[in-house]
C-alpha cells in the first residue's frame, strides 16, 4: 500500500472552503444559541426560548458531524508523518493503522455532512393537519383508512406528538370514509409531508368467505398548520353553517347544533368539525383546518407542477396512482418512489414507521442535493 499517495488522495477530498465557512458560521450561530438559552431574559419569554431552542436543536447535528470531521481531517497530517517515519516499527504500523481507518471514514462523514446542509424545508416544523380518505374498494378501503389512522396515531404517540380528532365519517363496520386529525409536536411536518398520496392495502377482508385477496386504497393529504399571519382571512369571505352533530359524542349528539361547517367562498374549499361539544371549539378547529387548506392552495399555485402531482396522487383514491402497497398476505411493506421493500408490515401498521420514513427523507434530501432543488417526494 502507498501510505503517501492515500494521504494526499484524501486531503484532496476535504470541503471546499466555501462550505467550509459556512460550517463555521452553523457552529458560530449554535454557540450563540447555547450562550442566549441559558440567559435570564429568554428563559423568562416561552415563545421565544420555544423558538431558539427548536433553532439549536436543528443545528445540533450539523454541528456535532462537523466536529467528528475536523477531528479526522487535523489527525491525518500527524498520523501521516508517523506512517512516513523511519523509527519505531510498531508506532509507524499503529499509525498507518490509523491513517487507513481515518481515510476510511472522512468520506462518509463529509457525505453526511453534504446531506446535512441541503436547505430545510421551511415549513418542516410545523404542525400539522391531516386528511384520510377512503378510495376505491368501498368497505374494505373505509377499514384501511381507520387502520392508516390508528397506524399515525400510534406512530405519534411513540414520537411524543398530540393527537386532535378533527372530524370524521364512519362506517357501519368501523371504518373511516374520511377522517381529519391534527398532529403538534417537534417537526411533524418535516416527517409527516412525505406520507400525502394513496396508499394500496392487499389482503382478504373480515367479510371475505373464499378467502380472495382483495386490493383497495385511501388517500392521505399531509397539510401544514399555517399562522393567522400567514394566510389573511376576510370574514366576508365565509359562509358558516351549523348543524347537529352526528355519530360520537354522547348525550350532546343530535340534539344541539355543535358542528360547524365554513365554506371559502373564493375558493370553494370547504372544512367541518364536529368533534368537540361546543360550537365555538367546533369552530376554532374548522378555522385552523381551514387556515391549513388555504396555505396549501397558496402553495399549489405557486407550483404549477406540484399541483398536478397532488391532484393526481392525493385526491384520486386511485389504486393505480400509489406511493405505498401494504401487502397483508406477505407481511410486507414496499414504498415505490424509492423502491423500498420491507418485510415488516405488522410493526409498521402498529406505528413503528421510523425504519420507513427516515430511508426516504434521506433519499428526499439526496435527491436534492445532487438534483436541481425540487423533489419529487413533494411537501
């Protein structure tokens, strides 16, 4: 082996200077952050120790890999020396010995580091609101969409996100024609976004006798929770309606008109809650959920493209559009953006969607690292 040719192969592989700075300004801006949020005056303001506390945790990662790289590339002159040195023979072995492990790992730590620094989206710690909605299959799809909602459920609370029942329409069986849920906690939408589009489900259902394995879907549409700020609303705008509340809900059903329903008139975008007991809970949520369906619109006609995909994906319901088959029979899961097939389909359904989520949001971020930006895994 040619210990002097490996040595100047790997120096010629270090970031480049501009990343470099803009390492050290992430590091720069985490220390500053570490030094405020021990301050006096912000522990004292939640909003704002919430908020630099969300920022210091984004940057922890950068900051720790970023340190493990400086530690390989300043070791490899000194182990570079030693592996040249003509002394002692067992401190020249160990030190080639090193060098070789320490070429050996720089290359993937400035990977990680590459894919660390490709931008955030800017709504990645938003909460979220999402919509799930039987497809094609009638019965069978209303289960699959109860059993994609117990599955995010379940995957929240594992990750110690709250759950809010928004509105929901049930079926004889248990299922779920639609049902509307928010999600708040650290980053949701950061995960979450790349769950919007039909899901197919392969199995024999309940009511199946000749045991023929049947295939359905349910769309899920991932909205992120928009800010008053964000998204203005006139009040002339609306159209509220109030009606008594069907379903759950116990003695208050049916017999006080709770449930609100408020079309967008611009837009024709209509959302209704039903879920809490009184109307003006009611109607709070169905601002929020509607805040959300505005954003989304705003963000859709500023991307030509983006729109067509969700319209096509999200809001068909058709078996044949899928992001994901959940194979029953097999045990297995396989997401087909990135071609990922996992044969723990039981684990998942029960909300361990951590092994999933993460293999995609790393190929999202590849993909806009070496593509021109725009990812086809769409927020």
């Amino acid at each position: 082996m040619n210990i002097e040719s490996n040595y100047c192969s790997t120096l010629l592989r270090y970031i480049p200077d501009p990343m470099n700075e803009r390492l050290e300004e992430i590091k720069a801006r985490y220390d500053e952050l570490t030094k405020q949020l021990s301050e006096p005056d912000v522990m004292s303001d939640q909003k704002r120790y919430r908020d630099l506390a969300r920022e210091h945790s984004q940057l922890a990662d950068i900051v720790r890999i970023y340190a493990k790289y400086r530690k390989l590339q300043e070791s490899l002159p000194g182990l570079g020396e030693l592996a040249q040195s003509t002394g002692d023979d067992e401190l020249r072995t160990m030190a080639a010995a090193e060098l070789r492990q320490a070429e050996a790992e720089l290359p993937g730590v400035e990977d990680e580091l590459k894919l660390l620094l490709v931008p955030r989206d800017p709504n990645d710690a938003k909460n979220v609101i999402v919509e799930i909605r039987a497809g094609t299959g009638g019965e069978e799809a209303a289960l699959f969409a109860a059993d994609l909602f117990r599955m995010y459920t379940r995957y929240a609370e594992q990750k110690g996100w709250k759950v809010e029942l928004i509105d929901e329409n049930t079926t004889g069986l248990g299922g779920f024609k639609e049902v509307v849920f928010g999600v708040s906690g650290e980053d949701v939408y950061g995960y979450l976004k790349y769950e919007s589009g039909v899901h197919r489900v392969q199995r024999v259902p309940s009511t199946e006798a000749s045991g023929r394995i049947h295939t359905s879907a349910a769309s899920v549409a991932v909205l992120p929770e928009a800010e008053e700020v964000e998204v203005e609303i006139n009040p002339t705008d609306l159209r509220i309606d109030v009606y008594r509340a069907g379903g759950h809900g116990g003695q208050n059903v049916n017999k006080v008109e709770t449930a609100i329903r408020i079309t967008h008139i611009a837009t024709g975008i209509v959302v209704q809650c039903q879920d809490e007991r009184s109307q003006y809970q009611n109607r709070l949520k169905a601002m929020r959920f509607l805040r959300a369906r505005l954003y989304d619109h705003m963000i859709e006609e500023k991307d030509a493209s983006l729109a067509a995909q969700r319209r096509s994906m999200v809001r068909s319901g058709d078996r044949s559009e899928k992001i994901r088959t959940y194979n029953f029979p097999q045990n297995r899961v396989t997401d087909h953006r990135i071609g990922l097939t996992l044969y723990n389909l039981s684990g998942i359904i029960d909300g361990s969607l951590d092994s999933l989520i993460e293999q995609i949001r790393l190929a999202d971020r590849m993909e806009r690292l070496n593509g021109s930006g725009v990812s086809t895994f769409g927020s």
